[in-house]
C-alpha cells in the first residue's frame, strides 16, 4: 500500500469525526433564521482546508460567502484541477419523519444518517480528506489544486457564476471535479454522462377578491383551484408527453450506442417499484426506466396551495391557487425557452374568469460530458482500484446547474464521480451516507490525484 493510502487507511476514525462535526452545522441556505450557520460552515471549511495543506480564502457575495482552498506548489507549468462541492443543505422538514435528529449524525447499519451527508457536505469532504491525504505524505500533488464550494446551491446559485466571472483568471483550470452524485449501485462506482437541467416555476391563478362562502358563490364564480387542476391537466397527453407546444423542438437525440450502453446496465423495475412502495410505474411511452430519469424531459407538480386545508371542514370557495412545478430539461433546452413556451401555454389553457402569474424560482442548463479521454481512463482506473470492481458510465436525473458555465467560463472539462448510493434520501427525511462509500471513495480519489499529473 502506498504511502498516501496507508494515510488515508490509518485517519479513517478522525475523517468521520471530522465530517460529523461539519454535519452537525444546520447550514440551510434556503432560511434567513440559519443564516449564522450557514456563514459557520464556511468559516469551519476554510479552517479545515488549512489544515489539510491548503490556503484558504472566504469571499463574500450579495448571498452566502463562497469558499476558496488554493494550492499552487505544482508549478505554473502544470495542470490545474478544480474541485467543486457546496456547503449549504436542504431544509430538514418534516422533522417528525427523522427517526434521529437531522443535525445529529448518527451511525445506524454501516450508515450515517445527517441532513448534508450525501448532499454534499459527506462528498466534498472527501476530496479535501483525499489532498490532506497527499500533502501531509508526499508534501505535493501532481497538479495545482483550487477547492470551490459555495452556500447556495441548494437555493439556484444565483451569486455562483458573477463570482467566477470575476475569478474567471484566478480560477483558471484545465478539469472540473464534482462529487454531487450517486454511485449506479453499490459496489459499482460510476463516472456521469449527463445531468438533466431545470426550469422551475410558480403558477399562481387568481380569482375573487377573496375567498367566498362555496355555497352562496359556488357555480357561477370561477373556482381558482379547479382552474388549477385544469392547468395542470394541460400539461401531458395520454402518452406521458410534455404538451407544451414546441417543449421538444430543442431535445437533442441520442445516439443508439449510448442508448445500447443505458439498456446493458442491470436494473430491476419490480425491485425498483417495490422500493418505492408503488404498484407501477409512469412517465413518457416508448422508453426504459432508466431513459425517462435519465436523457429524457420531464414536467412535475412540486408543490399545491389551495383554500382551507385544516383539521375538519369549511366550505370555502379559494381565492386563488398555486402550484410549484419544474420541468427537467435535457441537451439542449434552456430554461429561457422553456418559461417562454409555458407562458404561451397558459394564455391558452387558462379558463376565463382567472387571471394567471408564472413566476420562475430558478434554473439550470442540462449537461452532457464531454470529458478528455486521459481524464475518463484515470478515473475509471482509479475507481476500480479502490472498489474491485469496473466503473460504469451514467446518467444523472437531477441537476447541478455550475457545470454548464465552469466548462464555458473557464474552457475546462468536467468530471462527475458520485460516492452517494442510490436511495439515500436526498433532500427527504433519513438522508444517509454509506461508511462504505466514504473510505472507499477517500482512497479513489486519492489515487486519482495521483493519476492527475
């Protein structure tokens, strides 16, 4: 074993002490009441990137801070790596559903369940663990190293890309690293293919000038939450399709190589579905499971708002109505287009009577690698190593927006490796991260930066 595996082999108890301090920080972009903890993670990363080896540096923004660990030792004359990760975490509601407290680490079954352990605080940590682990042997890396993580991830990002705008020559790199993602299975690592972007909006309907008795107004006053349901109706055929009209004019089609290469991974659909709890499955005709999640668009109800929705009865006829509903977009929609066409939509689904108001939340680019050839064989190289077992290649159903503008903005190429197991309750109650994962991925990631000069 070499020496920088030997490292990461003997530290592996201070690593998971580590982590569970930094998921003990209720970092959540998405409240103001967590802003103190949010801008705590990141004063909690930046002295943990020193400590590793790295320089740090935090940079405030109109948001939450952005994080830098920098180190240069390689020389100009060598390549640079860039390694993104993010700090901030979802909300943990419902908390009744946690069966141990979110912010609590706690180990159950060769897991560890925390809000942020899969997503990304346990992944980014990783990475940090992986350069302490070839600073603190070696005292080098082949390659000069620049850590990003932000605090707004889960919120859309919004101050993430004016920052490398303006960091564009500091942050100058030849390959982007993220760890944001799963694993196919476990015991199968994985290098991502693609990731579905996002175009996520209000639709608020509005009717009366306030809510109205159902009984002495209900018939000839327009109803806010039927002419919602009515909206949403709108949205597919009795296909599965997206019926907006021109929604797939710019869905790119794959070719029947990576098609071929979807359909030979292994997958149940019953084990699937008796993991979820449903009798069957849904979505668009005519592809597998795996394509729908995966290289095909979708449009989802998130979130309803309606009338009286208390304990008992009151008859009430709702003033008016919203929904939250995203469309995942795959190569190459943009979530510009895609509000343009839902608005069209609207004025011609929208019942008279009501007046309607799409508001967009947020968005993303969809993503489709275009990875250096040296970089894939690395990885795959070192993913076997660590796992005993060949890496795979995936696609990714969620979205991480930065990957579209880190390729654009600093002409890099970007190299998605997830440690994450499916299942792992992002964003949901119970989130958990493997142990398994953990080590393994330390000591792949390790010896990937090995690989990097």
């Amino acid at each position: 074993m070499s020496d920088v595996l030997s490292f990461v082999d003997s530290n592996l108890g201070r690593f998971r002490a580590e982590m569970y301090d930094f998921l003990r920080i209720p970092s959540v972009s998405a409240k103001a009441e967590h802003n103190g903890d949010t801008r705590r993670a990141a004063e909690w990363l930046a002295d943990h990137l020193r400590a590793a080896g790295l320089e740090p540096s935090i940079h405030e923004t109109p948001g939450h801070p952005v994080v830098l660990g920098e180190w240069r030792g390689a020389g100009a004359g060598a390549p640079t790596v860039l390694i993104y990760g993010h700090y901030d975490v979802q909300p943990p509601e419902p908390l009744e559903e946690w069966e141990s407290p979110p912010f609590e680490p706690t180990e159950r079954d060769g897991r560890v369940y925390a809000r942020g352990s899969a997503d990304d605080k346990g992944q980014l940590y990783m990475h940090v663990k992986a350069l302490e682990a070839h600073l603190r042997t070696a005292g080098t890396l082949p390659f000069n190293a620049v850590v990003l993580a932000e605090g707004e991830e889960e919120v859309g990002s919004a101050n993430l890309v004016p920052f490398v705008e303006r960091n564009a020559e500091r942050l100058a790199c030849d390959t982007v690293i993220i760890s944001d993602s799963n694993m196919y299975a476990e015991g199968m690592p994985s290098v991502l293919f693609s990731l579905r972007g996002l175009a996520y909006f209000e639709i608020r309907v509005k009717g009366a000038r306030s809510d109205l008795h159902s009984g002495q107004f209900g018939g000839p006053v327009v109803n806010p939450g039927n002419a919602l349901a009515k909206i949403i109706a709108s949205f597919h055929d009795a296909d599965g399709k997206v019926a907006v009209a021109g929604f797939y004019d710019d869905v790119a089609e794959w070719d029947v190589e990576a098609r071929d290469q979807i359909r030979s991974l292994p997958f149940n659909v019953d084990a699937y579905k008796k993991d979820l709890q449903v009798a069957e499955l849904g979505g668009e005709k005519g592809w597998t499971t795996l394509e729908k999640l995966w290289i095909r668009p979708t449009c989802d109800v998130n979130g309803l708002l309606c009338g009286y929705t208390g304990e008992g009865a009151k008859t009430v006829l709702p003033g008016k109505a919203m929904a939250k509903v995203s469309f995942r977009l795959v190569p190459t929609q943009t979530p510009e287009k895609v509000k343009k066409l839902v608005e069209a939509h609207l004025k011609k689904v929208t019942p008279a009577g009501v007046t309607v108001e799409l508001v967009e939340l947020h968005g993303g680019r969809p993503w489709k690698a275009k990875v250096d050839a040296r970089l894939l064989e690395a990885a795959s190289k070192a993913l076997e190593e660590a796992y005993g077992a060949p890496a795979v290649l995936q696609g990714e159903g969620g979205s991480i927006p930065i990957v579209v503008d880190f390729e654009e903005k600093l002409k890099a190429s970007a190299l998605l490796v997830g440690f994450a197991l499916p299942g792992c309750n992002l964003h949901a109650p119970n989130e958990w991260f493997s142990i398994d994962s953990l080590e393994k991925g330390i000591g792949a990631l390790a010896i990937l930066y090995g690989k990097l000069g």
